[in-house]
C-alpha cells in the first residue's frame, strides 16, 4: 500500500487556493514525510454558482506538477484527474510529455470524463460527445508518445504524418481511469495502467454520485469483485494495474488521532485490492499542513 498526499482543494471562491503552502513546498514536504506521489485535480472553468455552492478552485495541474517535479526527485506525479475531453489529444499529450520529462519519468496521468455541462460549454466543448471524445483520446495518446510517424482520422480528431518528439521518458507514460461504470473498467483493462474509482461514506447517499455522473460502487465485496474483474480481462498485464481511492475518513486530519483505526481501515482497503490511498486533508493554513504531512508519515511509517 502507497499513500498520496493531494493538494488541498479550496471551496468557494473567497479564499486563496495557495493559503496551505506553494505547490513545490508541500511536494517537497510530503516527499520528506514518506508520500510516494502527489496529486493535483482540475477544474479550468469553474463557473460562480457553482464554487459559491461548494464547487473548488484549482490551479492548471500539468503546470503546478511541472514546477513540482523540478524540486522533487522520487514522489512520483498525478493529475487526480484530467478532465480528458477537454483538450486536444495532441496538446494533452505533450503536455503529459513535458511533465514526464521535467520530473525524469515520475507522471502519471490520471483522467476521467468529468460532468459539470458549464464549464464543458465555456470550453467550447460538446457535453454529449463526451465520451467518443474520451475514447479517441485514448487511441491518439500512445500513438503521440511512440516517437514514430502516424496518421489518426477519428469523428473529431485527424493527424497525418505527425511524429512527435521527445518521446516521454517513460513510455507509455501510465493512464488512471477514474469512474464507476462498466465502461470505465473496461477501459482500464483494454487500454490504461489504473483505476479510481469514487468511493464515499453512506451518508453522504447517491446525490454525489448523481451531481458527478458516475454508478455508486456498491459493497467493498463488490468492488473487490470489480479490481480482480479488471485484473483478469487486462490479462498479462493484470498484475501491474494499480488501484487507487481517495480515503474520506474526515478524522485523518490530526494522523495521531484513533491512528490504529485508520491502520485496520487502510488494511482493510489493501486486502480489497487497492494499492494506493490519495489522502486529501481539508484547507488548512501552511504551518498546519505541513505539520499534517510530518505526522501522517511518522504515525503510519512513511517517514524515510
């Protein structure tokens, strides 16, 4: 089991996104504390009525990651998530490129569908071609970072001739689905390295999942059932899929509090399958988080 730290999101729009720390010193913070990666999520549009109902700022993740990657060394690099049809798949994919090569192969991208209709639409971006542009996408990534020539003619995408280069560093670099569906699994064992899927507490009821588009997970037995699904139809490459779930236990805050609860709780997850936790803390101010960070990797092991 791999823990990693994302930065924290700031809802509404009234606060500073940074007031916990510059994305470089809290890379380099949770590095020191034993993180293995470091996370960033996305939202490019954002419209008022949605941060002033909770929804979160963010910073551009392949830019922040980049400046992280220049001051780290192991901390391996995730965009938790991309939103994949939001971009031409050739910019992504260079973009995805650069990051792998400014942090010496230590990016994953993390990519998913995304539901707000508002900010697709501020985008220029048509909400029901979501989907088919998901799926071209992932056709169109490893063909940009083989190095070699190809041409791509897709429902929204054409290339010819188009060889680019550098090729990443690491090569494919690893995709992370996230999602709940049938498709998002599928995909994950056709054509990507992971998956996220989105688990939360009972309270919080199907009105999330709803507001994000996405199948509630059902029972851990059945998502266990759904990780070892994944393993199978990926085939040989099945055993080096990784699993990652973001935990919500709110308590996580002060790591020292009920530690040997949130232990059996992480076993609990690792005996499912999972092989990475995303520990995502509320805002809190710098001194805060990184006093958060020291913690957590010295109460749970982390710490080198």
């Amino acid at each position: 089991m791999r823990f990693m730290f994302q930065y924290p999101e700031t809802h509404g729009a009234d606060r500073d996104l940074l007031e916990a720390g510059g994305i470089g010193e809290l890379a380099v913070a949770a590095e020191r504390a034993g993180f293995e990666g470091f996370a960033l999520t996305e939202h490019p549009a954002p419209n008022a009525k949605w941060l002033a109902a909770g929804g979160h700022q963010t910073l551009d993740p392949f830019v922040a990651l980049g400046g992280a990657a220049t001051v780290t060394s192991k901390i391996q690099l995730l965009t938790y998530l991309a939103v994949l049809p939001y971009r031409n798949p050739l910019l992504l994919a260079k973009a995805a490129t650069t990051v792998d090569r400014l942090s010496n192969g230590r990016f994953i991208l993390g990519v998913g569908t995304g539901y707000l209709k508002a900010e697709y639409a501020a985008l220029g971006v048509d909400f029901e071609e979501r989907l088919a542009l998901f799926d071209e996408a992932l056709e169109v990534l490893p063909l940009h970072w083989s190095g070699e020539p190809f041409d791509y003619v897709g429902r929204h995408f054409q290339a010819k001739g188009i060889q680019a280069m550098p090729k990443p560093l690491r090569n494919p670099i690893p995709i992370w689905i996230g999602g709940n569906s049938k498709a998002s699994r599928r995909r994950v064992a056709q054509r990507a390295q992971g998956w996220m899927p989105m688990i939360a507490p009972e309270e919080v009821g199907d009105a999330l999942f709803k507001t994000v588009r996405t199948p509630p997970p059902g029972s851990p037995e059945n998502t266990k059932a759904q990780i070892a699904e994944i393993r199978r139809e990926a085939g040989a490459r099945g055993a080096g899929l990784d699993f990652v779930m973001v935990y919500l236990d709110g308590s996580i805050a002060d790591p020292r509090r009920e530690a040997d609860r949130h232990r059996e709780a992480f076993a609990r997850l690792e005996a499912i399958g999972f092989t990475w936790i995303v520990i995502n803390r509320p805002t809190a101010s710098r001194s805060e988080m990184l006093d958060f960070l020291a913690a957590f990797g010295e109460t749970y092991g982390c710490a080198r």
